[in-house]
C-alpha cells in the first residue's frame, strides 16, 4: 500500500521537481544509488520495471527505503497494463509512470490514490489522459521532440503538468531550456548514472549530481 497519496506525491515533485530512473537487478547497487539521490535532495524515485523479478526486487526496496529514506516516494515506471499496476501498488508504489498511455490503470491508480503519469505527445493524448484523473503526463523521449513541443503545448493547455524523460542530463543549459519551455519536472536516467561511475561504486557522484541539477531546476523556475 502506498505510504504517500497522490497529492503528497505531487508536492514532493514540485518541491524537488527530478525523479531519478532507474533499474539494477543488484539488490545492493538499487540501495546504494536510491540513497546517494535521497541525499541529493531527491524525494521521489522512480524504479523501473524492465528486468526479470523486478517486482521482489521492488517490494524490498520499499521496504528499505521506509527505514533509510522516510520522506522518499518510490514509484514504478515501465508500465504498461493495470495488472502489472496493481501489483506494484500492493507492493507500496506510491506512483506509476508508463511509456503509453492505458486508461485501465488509471481506473486502478485512482481506486487507491496513487498518482499515474502515462506517456502522451499530443495535446489530445494528454487531454484524455486529463480527463481520467491523471495529475500529470510524461513527454517520451525529450531529446527527438525538444523544448519546443512542450512550449507548444503549454501555450493552450497552461494548466497541464509535464514531465519530460528521455535525453534530460544534469546540466544548467539542459535543464534551464526545460524548465523555461513550461515542464513540471523532469526525469532523469543514463546520464545521471554514469554506467563507469556505478561500476566503480561512486555514489557520492550520484549525490553530488542530484545537488546540482536540482539547483538548476530551483534556479530555471526563480
């Protein structure tokens, strides 16, 4: 069961407006990176769902992280139908993030009040998923569409929440244009997790990471 409800979720991301992605199969190196981003000034962690048993892997970690990091929403990402929703969510997802978007897990979201943020591109894609609950949307991948789509976007339908995943890095310039084209947060993956840097164990890279894009963030939105 979800330890935060849909509108503690939202707050979380507005305050701190980066959700990490991420997916290891070690149970330790999930640990360790979930924590170098909670002290980051992370509060909302996305945990994909790409690998075999990723759901024990999940199940686990939640468990961990209400200990370790007891202001962090675990969400699940990756998900694609409402059985696959309803089983992460009994497993304490406090969000579901999907690459499409399937208004049968919205149904199952909203039952229990967690929040679901289904990918969409078009304006009528985000307005159906609107209309069923969804608090807000993700644009997939960000580096093919741009900035500009969001900008777009938001100019007729201002009162939209986007966050954009996909080609988002920790840099100002990167962050400063996303944040100027109206986004609400963004995700972020490969490029905040260096595959040599989580080889060699440095999580105090993640950590140091998460300080500085989330001041970009802070900074683009000033």
């Amino acid at each position: 069961m979800a330890k935060f409800d849909k509108f503690k979720v939202m707050a979380k991301i507005a305050e701190a407006p980066m959700v990490p992605v991420f997916y290891n199969k070690d149970f330790e190196t999930c640990k360790n990176v979930i924590k170098a981003c909670y002290e980051g000034g992370v509060r909302a962690f996305e945990y994909t769902n790409r690998g075999d048993f990723a759901h024990e892997n999940f199940g686990e970690l939640v468990k961990w992280a209400d200990k370790e990091c007891p202001d962090l929403a675990m969400g699940v990402g990756s998900v694609v139908d409402a059985p696959t929703a309803a089983l992460y969510i009994q497993l304490g997802a406090n969000f579901v993030v999907g690459p499409l978007f399937n208004p049968d897990i919205a149904i199952v979201c909203n039952r229990r009040c967690v929040t679901y943020c289904p990918g969409c591109l078009t304006p009528s894609e985000i307005g159906k998923a609107q209309e069923v609950g969804c608090d807000f949307t993700k644009v997939f991948p960000g580096d093919v569409v741009g900035p500009n789509l969001i900008k777009g976007l938001m100019a007729p339908m201002p009162w939209s929440k986007i966050m954009v995943t996909g080609g988002v890095a920790p840099e100002e310039e990167n962050l400063t244009k996303w944040f100027k084209a109206g986004v609400f947060c963004v995700g972020m993956g490969s490029k905040l997790f260096p595959s040599d840097k989580v080889k060699a164990g440095d999580w105090q890279y993640v950590t140091d990471k998460c300080k500085e894009a989330l001041g970009y963030c802070a900074k683009a939105r000033a």
